[in-house]
C-alpha cells in the first residue's frame, strides 16, 4: 500500500499570509517543558531520566486556516430546507471511499471549471462517477503555497458544475487551491459590476439548495493516478463547527495496479 498525504502543513505562515488567514504555532520546547513539571508538580531536572520534560505546541488557527473540509452548515443556516449539518454531524462514511481526480489545469486562473470542463476531464481519464465517490479537482495551485499569490489564485469550480456531481450522487469532493470558489476578490468584482446575487460565492451556495461538503487547501493530486485509489479524510470533531481541519490521505493499492 502506497500512502500519499495531500494535505498542507500546519505551521506558522505570517511571512507570507495575508493577516486575515494567518496560523500561529507556538512551540514550547523540553526545557520548557521540565519548568512546567516542577511548577506544576514540584519534581525537579534529577528526577525526569532525560533531565528534560515534554515538548508541547499552542495551535491559533481557524477551522478554514489549513487543509479542512467544510460542513453544510458553512454554506448557510438551513440545507434542503432543514438545519444544515455541522461537520460534527457529517457522517463518518462521506469522508471515506474511492477517489477520482480530475485535471483542470487548463481552466484560467481567475475562472470557474465549467460543467463542461468537468464532463470533459471524466471522458478524458474514460471514467462514470459512481455514488459514494470522493471527487478531487486539480489545479496545482498548491504549487503557490508560501506566497502571497496563493491566496489570490484558482481556479475553483462553477455552481453548474458543482450542483452536478451533487446529481452524481458525489457527497465529497475537493479542491487543491485555497477555496472551492474562484478566486474571492475576482468573484466580489463581478458581482458588483453586474450587480446580481448569484455570482459571488455561487458554488458554496450551491450547498444551501442540495447537501454536500468540499475540502479546500489539498495539496499533491499531481502524485495521485486518475483512479484506483482511497481517499481518506475525517474533519476533526468541532462541536457546532462550519468546518474541521483535516489530515487527508490517499492509499493507492500498488499489488492491483
């Protein structure tokens, strides 16, 4: 079994990301770590083997500052007319089957993959979406992480083509660009030059009139086959949570390919 992790890392990025997105990782080392055991507890260096004691980490981060996936309840209040899921209310059995990816590299940066262009990367690998399928769209935009241009980059998907793999019975996919969406401020643009509501955030709306969820920020689907793989990704437990962060894997069966 072949395991390959598409998640990013946790780390501390205020160098590079924009004060709205920023994580913070405050690392407490074993020294450190031995002066909370004798405050704490009053054993002193000659009574830790080592001399030293644990190593810890304080995480300040959103539930949507690393690789996460995103629950119903991120779209909106309600979901198909009742109250939508928070990601503690996901079912274990979304966020774990057979994977596809599908390649939109060609789709412009500040764009939508149309339905076609989803329609066209599933006839390209000669694949039918089978329910239960975990949908992975690859843009190698995770190729930008540690710059500022992450975070102003797509492409995303188009609502058409989101509402689609819905009807696909796809309760799962995800993308390895920073949002689902394409880029934010293009979107925002758009729909003040247009002045219409249905273009600003219009694929995470989708989530409003029919029930799935997307992961956002994976990373290494250019390491992955079209298919014949798992995919394995369980949002941490965030009572009442829009989202979870998320260790995604996928475990490709080498003995069968």
């Amino acid at each position: 079994m072949k395991y390959v992790d598409l998640s990013l890392p946790l780390e501390n990025d205020d160098a590079w990301s924009p004060w709205w997105a920023r994580n913070r990782v405050t690392y407490q080392g074993h020294k450190f770590g031995a002066f909370v055991i004798r405050f704490l507890f009053g054993a002193k260096k000659q009574h830790l083997k080592t001399g030293l004691g644990w190593a810890n980490e304080n995480i300040a981060l959103s539930t949507h500052g690393t690789t996460h996936m995103d629950a119903p309840w991120h779209y909106g209040p309600e979901c198909e007319g009742r109250p939508a899921k928070t990601i503690d209310q996901v079912p274990l059995e979304w966020c774990h089957g057979p994977g596809v990816v599908l390649d939109i590299r060609h789709v412009d940066t500040n764009s939508s993959a149309t339905l076609d262009d989803v329609q066209s990367a599933l006839t390209k690998i000669g694949h039918t979406l089978s329910p239960g399928e975990i949908v992975l769209i690859r843009t190698d935009n995770d190729q930008q992480w540690g710059s500022r241009d992450y975070y102003s980059s797509g492409p995303g998907v188009s609502a058409e083509a989101t509402r689609w793999l819905i009807d696909q019975e796809i309760k799962v996919m995800g993308i390895d660009a920073w949002g689902w969406d394409a880029p934010l401020a293009e979107q925002a643009k758009a729909a003040r030059d247009s002045k219409r509501s249905d273009v600003f955030w219009s694929a995470h709306y989708v989530g409003v009139e029919k029930e799935y969820c997307h992961m956002e920020r994976l990373a290494n689907l250019d390491q992955l086959p079209s298919t014949g793989f798992t995919v394995c990704a369980f949002p941490l437990k965030v009572k009442g949570g829009s989202a979870g962060p998320a260790r995604v894997v996928a475990m490709i069966d080498e003995a069968s390919s």
